[in-house]
C-alpha cells in the first residue's frame, strides 16, 4: 500500500465519525510480481479489521501483472464505522492519535510459463497498518505474503 486518501468522511465533532453515515477510502496499491511468468488475476477482494472486527471491504478489478514488473492501482474500500464506534477501545486510538488496522487481500489468477504451461494460483496477502490520524498518513505497514499454487 503506497497510501490512502480519504473521500468521504462525515463527522460529528471535527474527530468523531457520524453514526449511520460510512466512509470511503482510496488505497493506492502496488502489485509486484518478482517472477519470470506473467500473473493474470481475477477479482480481487480484500476485508479490513479493526480490533478483529471486520469493519470494511474492497473489491478490485481483474488484471494481469507482467513478468518482473509492478502495477499501481486505485482501490476503493467502503468502511462500517457504526462498527468501529462500537469497539471499546476506539476512544483509546483515537486519543493517541494512531489507528491500527488489519487487512486480508486474497488475489486468484494463474501464471503461464514459457506461453506454454499454466498454472492456477492464489496469493494471500495479511497486513498490518498504523495510520497518523491528525496528518492521515501510513506511520508504519508490515505484509505477509503466501501463495498457493
């Protein structure tokens, strides 16, 4: 994740989000593929959690990773936050000035090697995110990667 823009965002005292109204984010994400075969992938989708509540999802298009090539792409993710009031501890986060968040993405496709074989793959993708609330940037990300062939 190269970033995150936030687009729609209702709150009710400049730091609270507004009961019943959601948020919706852009991920700017990058797609590496180290390989020497190309890495074609269906629909995307990727859930988000906060204190192990699934509070958000996303959806991306399919798409092809070329050999040894990354990829940037826009990923809109829609988040519940009547779900991330409800969490005891968000005041606490809130009043750091940190948020912490999980994602899972899963992305199956299949890669083709040598135009001559093809194989079908899943990559699975476990990432943890600390976001600065007040400039709402990425403070600190750490992923883990896994592929299924």
């Amino acid at each position: 994740m190269n970033g995150v823009k936030i687009t729609k965002l209702e709150l009710v005292n400049t730091i609270t989000p507004k009961p019943g109204a959601n948020m919706s984010l852009i991920a700017d994400v990058s797609v590496k593929n180290p390989n020497v075969a190309s890495f074609r992938y269906s629909n995307t989708t990727t859930s988000l959690y906060y204190r192990g509540v699934m509070v958000g999802e996303a959806r991306g298009p399919p798409g092809r990773a070329k050999a040894r090539r990354t990829i940037r792409m826009n990923v809109t993710v829609d988040v519940i936050t009547d779900r991330i009031i409800s969490i005891p501890d968000f005041g606490t986060d809130l009043g750091s000035g940190l948020l912490t968040m999980c994602s899972f993405s899963r992305v199956p496709g299949q890669v083709k090697i040598l135009n001559l074989f093809k194989r079908h793959v899943v990559v699975k993708m476990n990432c943890s995110t600390t976001f600065n609330i007040s400039t709402r940037a990425i403070k600190e990300q750490s992923c883990q990667r896994k592929v299924k062939l």
